[in-house]
C-alpha cells in the first residue's frame, strides 16, 4: 500500500482489505480500470462495495497524492491560507478531504457531496478510524453538484470530478463551485480528458474581472499520470 498515505487513512484502508480475496479484488480493480479506460463515469464504474473498495485499492492512492501536491503548491503560493472550512465535491471516499486535513489542521468543517451510494459508504467507513474529530464529524450528503446548498467554505475541491460532468452541464457545474469558494477553489484533473475541460470552463472567464489570480502547476508532478494540476484562488 502506498507509504504516502497518512498513516490512519491507510489502517482504514488494511482493515477494509481484511478478509477479501486478493485475487478477486484485482479483478475488481482490472474491470474497473478497463471501464474508466472506455470513458465510464463513475456511476458506471463503480456499482457496488468491491467497486468501491478496488477504487479506493487502486486510485485514490494516487487521486490523494495529486491532491496532496495542488495542496502543497496552494499553501506554498498562500502560506498564510488557513482555512477553517471545507467542501469536498464528488468527494468519493473522501480522498481530497483527507488530503486537506493533513494539510490544513485548521479546518474544522467538512462538508462532502456525491451522488454514489457505494463510494460514499466506504467514505463513511474509512472516516469512522481518522485520527481528527473534524473530519470524523463530516457531513457526508447524497447528491450531485447542482445539489450543493451548503454556504460557502474557505475552500472548496473538485478532485477528478470536472471531466464526468456533462459538457451540457459543464456552466452550471463550475458556477456552482465558484459561488461555494469563499477564498479558494482548487481543481484537480490531471491526466484524464477533464484537463482541458477544467481550461474551459467559465471561471477561467471571469477570474480576472473579480480579482482573483490563476495559478497552475506545471511543473507539479501527480502520481499518476503526469499532467498539469490546476489550483484557482
Ligand atoms: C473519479 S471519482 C473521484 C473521487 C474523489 N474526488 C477522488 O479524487 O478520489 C469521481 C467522483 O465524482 C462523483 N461525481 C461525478 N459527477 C458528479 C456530480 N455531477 N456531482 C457530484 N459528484 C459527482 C462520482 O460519483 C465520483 O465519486
């Protein structure tokens, strides 16, 4: 298991494994791969528990590491950005809200979205062993982002969500984040088609006119795949 990932978060993740057999758990993860591969949201990925738990196995060590990196870069660019809420968006298990626990002790309101049953059960079953109260006492609510009533958060994360929103959908998505930042949004999509979604998308349009500055990192360099990450503030 991947050594970067903080230590309760991987415990969590052991105990999860326990018991599975592994051999059926990389078939999981082989078919679940082969889907996103085809271009499957994870709506069609992801139906049941062991989706959920190949995903967790197999991707969020690196979605966490990407994630961790457009953290590191956001706080190195702000070092005095210390957030104290937070919204994690199409959170999935949780991996981006994890990754700004650690990175911001201060955050003591976790607020995540998704509208996929499985992920958000394993989300709820991983947060149950956190080491911070805060993230144990996230709210977790069922939905997509045009769902999104929470009030504004210091910061708010779309971690490998932007590329499954339909192009239809795309204004209303990013509006939707943007109007939930009350000081950062960061985007993080790299090395899916979603990276030149997320440059598309309107924010990108406006962000000069409100007084907001871009920042991209180039030169960050994501577990994965090896793309840009994206971080707006
Ligand atoms: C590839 S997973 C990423 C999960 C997590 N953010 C991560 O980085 O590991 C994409 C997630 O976005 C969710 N999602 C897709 N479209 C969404 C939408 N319109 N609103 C909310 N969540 C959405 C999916 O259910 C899924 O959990």
């Amino acid at each position: 298991m991947d050594a970067d990932l903080p230590a309760d978060l991987r415990r969590g993740l052991e105990q999860l494994m326990e018991g599975q057999s592994q051999r059926a758990l990389a078939q999981r993860a082989a078919a679940l791969s082969r889907r996103y591969r085809e271009g499957g949201r994870s709506a069609d990925a992801i139906r049941d528990r062991d989706d959920a738990l190949a995903y967790a196995l197999t991707r969020l060590p690196a979605t966490y590491a990407a994630v961790a990196a457009a953290l590191a870069a956001a706080a190195q660019a702000r070092p005095a950005f210390a957030p104290r809420t937070l919204i994690d968006v199409g959170a999935g298990p949780g991996t981006a809200a994890w990754a700004a626990a650690h990175r911001f002790p201060a955050i003591a309101d976790f607020c995540l979205i998704d509208d996929n049953a499985p992920l958000r059960a394993l989300a709820r079953a991983l947060i149950k062993g956190v080491d911070r109260p805060a993230l144990r006492n996230a709210t977790y609510a069922a939905g997509t982002l045009k769902d999104l009533v929470a009030e504004p958060a210091d910061l708010v994360i779309a971690s490998y969500v932007i590329g499954e929103v339909a192009p239809s959908a795309l204004a209303d998505a990013a509006d939707a984040l943007w109007s939930h930042a009350a000081d950062m949004l960061v985007v993080v999509e790299p090395g899916t088609p979603g990276v030149q979604v997320v440059r598309n998308l309107p924010v990108f349009g406006y962000i000069d006119q409100e007084g907001h500055a871009e920042i991209l990192f180039e030169d960050a360099q994501p577990v994965e795949f090896g793309e840009p990450l994206l971080v707006i503030e």
